[in-house]
C-alpha cells in the first residue's frame, strides 16, 4: 500500500511538473520567438543567447530534469514491482507509463537531441554567418519547441488521469 | 464525480499549468537575460515580446482557463460535493483574481509605460530598470498564484474519491 500512495504522489508531482514545463515552451511558441523573429538578426541573436544562458540554473533544471527522474521512477514501479493495483488493469497502467515515456521522448530526448544542438550553433554564431544560423534556428527550434510544448500538455493530462482512475480503483477494491 | 466536472476540472489545471510555466519562464530566466544585455536591447526585445503576445492562441488559453475557471466554480456550487467542490472554488478564484486581475492591475499598465519609452537616455534606462524590478515581482506573484490554481484544481479531482 505504501509504494501505491509514493507512486501517486509521484505522479502527482510529475504532472504538476509536466504542465509548468509545457507552460515554459508554450511561451516560446506562442509569442516570445514571435517577437525576437520582429527584431533585426543580430539584436534577435543576442536576447536568445542571454536567454539560453540565463536558462542554465537550477531551478529550470531540476523542473526538467526532476520530472524526467520521476517518471523513470514510474516506469520502474509500474512495471517492475508487484503487488501494484496498477498492474492489475492495463487501463491503470497506461497513464503513468504512456505519460511518462511521451514526456522522456518528447521533451528531454528532443531537448538534448535537437534544441540544444541549435543553442549551441546559435551561440557560436558570428557577424557574418549569424543571419543564416538564426533564420535556421527561428525555423527549426520553434518547430522542436512546438513538438515539446505538445507532448508535455499530454504527458500532464495522461498523468492526471492516471491519478483519478487510480485512485478510483483503489477506493473499488476495498 | 460528474463528467462535465471533470472535464473543466482538467482543461483548468492544463490551463493553470500551462499560463504559469510562461509566467515561470519570465520570472526565472527570461527577464534576468534581457536585465544583462544592453539597456536598448533588452527594452526592444520585450516591447517586441509585448506586442507578440497578443495573440489569438496565448489569449485564448489565458483567458480561456479564466472562463472555464469560472465555469468550474459554478458547477462546483450547483452540485456541491464536500472538499473536492471546495477546492475547485478555491482554484478557480485564484486563478482569476492571482493571473488575470494581477495581469490588468499590475502587469499591463507597466507594459504600456515600457511602450512609451523611444528615445533611450538615462530617464529610459531608470524606466527599463523600474520595469524589471516591478514587472518581475507581479510576474512571481502570477507565478505562485497560477501554481496554486493547479494543485487546488487537481486536489479537486482526487479528493472527491480519497479512501
């Protein structure tokens, strides 16, 4: 009973986790790209350096990076010990493992396997190859970043439906 | 537990979720990097950012989840049903009064100030100082307020069934 609740507050905090970490990108890809694409090249290339480099502090990361841990955690509880009422209904068991692989794969994965590799072009850029790298990056990462903003609403709305039926599967079997 | 409550219930808590990581991001790193780049840069960096933001998508969920924060709280009232029901009332006002009456009262009356700035002398550069300061501290208060909205909101879909 007691990896039951630690599991749903696992998956609690990592929904809470999920939906601010969709809200981070949601900024991005609904207006603050918007507006540094509405400036010259070289001012727009110089505010999302600052912006990437201010964005390397722990408290972002440990939102990013906290979730993903927890959503291993679930993975791990959810399919490796037993005794879970979660195991005995592949219903319960779709939420906290489909939330948590779709939020791994389509935030952290994307994040390091396509954003970051753009913030590094981006941050290397010089006056002369800068307006080039910058109109692939206003293209390529905003689309990356559209790709993480949605896979993190869903990991949140999968994770909290986990919760409801989980819970509700708990107060039947008693 | 009916359906419908459910279903605004959710919207709510992506909603709440989703306003306060934007708000998140600005308190947490984006205003701190445009505060370190050249006073003119970071100023039309974020007049451009104030202007972009009026969009129909970033609107529609800011004002959207107000709606249907509203729309919960009604529900919540007409089918009461213990702490769940509370929680949602709770959420929802806090959503409403911490995001969006904070956004009317504090934030936007310093982003029309912001927009008035055009030349960028030293009475520009005390103003872009004043609004990182004053903008960032209404900014957290969103923040906070927005992260509570969610807790309450999802508290309020699991309480109604806790053992």
């Amino acid at each position: 009973m007691t990896v039951v609740i630690l599991l749903l507050c696992a998956e609690f905090i990592a929904a809470l986790g999920c939906g601010l970490a969709a809200g981070v990108f949601f900024a991005f890809s609904s207006f603050v790209m918007q507006g540094l694409k509405d400036l010259p090249a070289a001012d727009g290339i110089k505010a999302m350096n600052a912006i990437n480099s201010a964005a390397k502090k722990p408290s972002l990361m440990i939102l990013l990076f906290g979730t993903a841990l927890l959503c291993l955690v679930m993975i791990v509880a959810v399919l490796w010990l037993e005794g879970l009422p979660a195991r005995a209904d592949v219903d319960l068991v779709i939420g906290p493992i489909g939330g948590s692989v779709v939020y791994l794969v389509g935030a952290i994965l994307v994040t390091q396997l396509r954003s970051v590799p753009l913030n590094n072009a981006l941050a290397a850029a010089t006056n002369a190859d800068g307006p080039m790298i910058w109109k692939t990056y206003l293209h390529d990462w905003v689309k990356w970043n559209h790709v993480r903003t949605v896979a993190c609403t869903l990991a949140c709305a999968l994770l909290m439906a986990a919760l409801v039926m989980q819970l509700a599967w708990i107060v039947v079997s008693r | 537990m009916d359906q419908l409550f459910i279903l605004l219930v959710i919207l709510c808590a992506l909603g709440s979720g989703a306003i306060g990581g934007v708000f998140f991001a600005f308190s947490n790193f984006v205003m701190p990097a445009l505060a370190r780049i050249a006073p003119a840069e970071g100023i039309h960096a974020m007049q451009a950012i104030n202007v972009t933001v009026l969009n129909r998508l970033f609107l529609g969920t800011f004002t959207g989840t107000g709606w249907v924060s509203i729309a919960a709280i009604v529900v919540a009232l007409l089918r009461w049903d213990g702490l769940g029901s509370l929680c949602a009332v709770l959420a929802g006002a806090t959503y409403v009064l911490g995001s969006i009456l904070v956004t009317m009262r504090g934030n936007v009356p310093l982003n029309n100030a912001l927009m008035r700035i055009s030349t960028i002398d030293a009475l520009g550069e005390a103003t872009w100082r004043g609004y990182v300061r004053d903008w960032t501290k209404w900014n957290t208060v969103r923040t906070i307020a927005c992260l509570v909205a969610m807790v309450l909101f999802v508290l309020a879909l699991l309480l109604p069934q806790a053992p």
